[in-house]
C-alpha cells in the first residue's frame, strides 16, 4: 500500500514537470470567467503568453477595439461593425487616429440609406482615388482630401478614368 503511494506520488509529480504550469493571467482569469454558451457575452482574447490581444471583439455586436496591457479599452479606438478597423498594433506606443476618411465612413455607414455615398479607404485610412457611390454607380477620383476632381466623373457602365495615373 505505502509503495503504490510512493509510486502515484512520484507519477504524479512527473506528469506536473511535464506540463508548464504557469498560474492564469488576469486575461485568463477574465477570459474563463465567462459562464460557457452565454450569449452576447464579451469574452477577452488572451495570447499564447496569456495578455491581452491589442485588439478586443465582441463577438454578438463586431465591436473591436484597442486594449492596453491592463486589457482596458484605449479611448477613441472603437470600430463599429462593417467599419475600416484601427491596426491597434502600437507604433512606439502610438495607435494610428482614425483618420478623415475613416471617420467620414463611418458616419456614412452609421446611416446607411439608399443614396448615401459611404467613402472607401485604405489601409493607411487614406481615400482611395477612386470612389464610387454603390447606390447609383458613379465614379469619380478624388484628391487626398476627399473632394471629387472636376472633371473625373464616369456614369455607370461607361469607361472608368484610371485615378491612379491621372491624378497622381
Ligand atoms: C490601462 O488603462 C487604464 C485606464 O485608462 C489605466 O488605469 C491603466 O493604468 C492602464 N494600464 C497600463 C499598463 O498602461
Ligand atoms: C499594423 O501595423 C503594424 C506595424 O506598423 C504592421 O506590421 C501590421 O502589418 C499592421 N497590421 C494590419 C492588419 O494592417
Ligand atoms: C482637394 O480639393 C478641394 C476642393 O477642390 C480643395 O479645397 C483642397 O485643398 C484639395 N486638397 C488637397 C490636399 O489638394
Ligand atoms: C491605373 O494605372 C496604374 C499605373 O499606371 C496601373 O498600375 C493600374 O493597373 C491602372 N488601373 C486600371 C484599373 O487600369
């Protein structure tokens, strides 16, 4: 008896050292809090290390967001559903603003309705030279600023200036 202890002792403490035990991290801590299967939840994202993903979704409503390492929400970093989302990388701890573009965007898509032009951006939150209105076809090209060039406009089915090359 007293060596079959020994024996589940000693078998139990290698099966230990083979595993890494590392106690939870507050993101795991917070992350296996969530009662499983409950809808609408926001669960946090932990890394393979167990912090904070910089990047935060809610799954149920595809709000995202930048988090610090305390895992708290960085102001001004929300991205709604559908809407260009912020690289929450951090660039020597700076999170790119959203920018004109991606702001205009966003308000567009805030209301979207039939007519309504919603301004394409691009990675850079920059807007794309080209930019179309879905609703009727129209394309046109536009300076950094957004504002349409006279001049550039092609009804739909006709052929497209290229904004790349014209305007550049
Ligand atoms: C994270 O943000 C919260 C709220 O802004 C702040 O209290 C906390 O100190 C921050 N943590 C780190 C590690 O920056
Ligand atoms: C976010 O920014 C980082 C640093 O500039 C870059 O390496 C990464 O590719 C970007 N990620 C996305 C999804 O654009
Ligand atoms: C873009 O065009 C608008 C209207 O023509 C003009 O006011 C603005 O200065 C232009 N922006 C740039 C960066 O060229
Ligand atoms: C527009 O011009 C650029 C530069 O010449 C070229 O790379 C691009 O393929 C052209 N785009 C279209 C849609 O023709």
């Amino acid at each position: 008896m007293a060596i079959l202890t020994i024996i589940l002792l000693v078998s139990t403490a290698f099966a230990l050292g083979d595993t890494m035990i590392r106690p939870k991290t507050p993101c795991e801590v917070a992350r296996d809090a969530v009662p499983h299967g409950l809808v609408g939840a926001y669960i946090p994202t932990c890394d393979a290390a167990g912090q904070y993903t910089p990047e935060q979704c809610w799954g149920s409503t595809g709000y995202c967001w930048c988090v610090n390492s305390s895992g708290q929400k960085i102001p001004g970093t929300e991205s709604p559903p559908g809407t260009v989302r912020i690289n929450c990388s951090t660039q020597n701890g700076m999170i790119r603003p959203k920018t004109p573009c991606e702001i205009a965007r966003e308000n567009a898509l805030k209301n979207v309705r039939p007519g309504v032009y919603v301004p394409t951006c691009d990675n850079d939150g920059q807007y794309k030279p080209e930019q179309c209105s879905g609703s009727t076809g129209y394309c046109w090209c536009v300076n950094s600023s957004g504002q349409k060039i006279p001049g550039t406009e092609s009804p739909p089915g006709t052929v497209r200036i290229n904004c790349s090359t014209k305007w550049k």
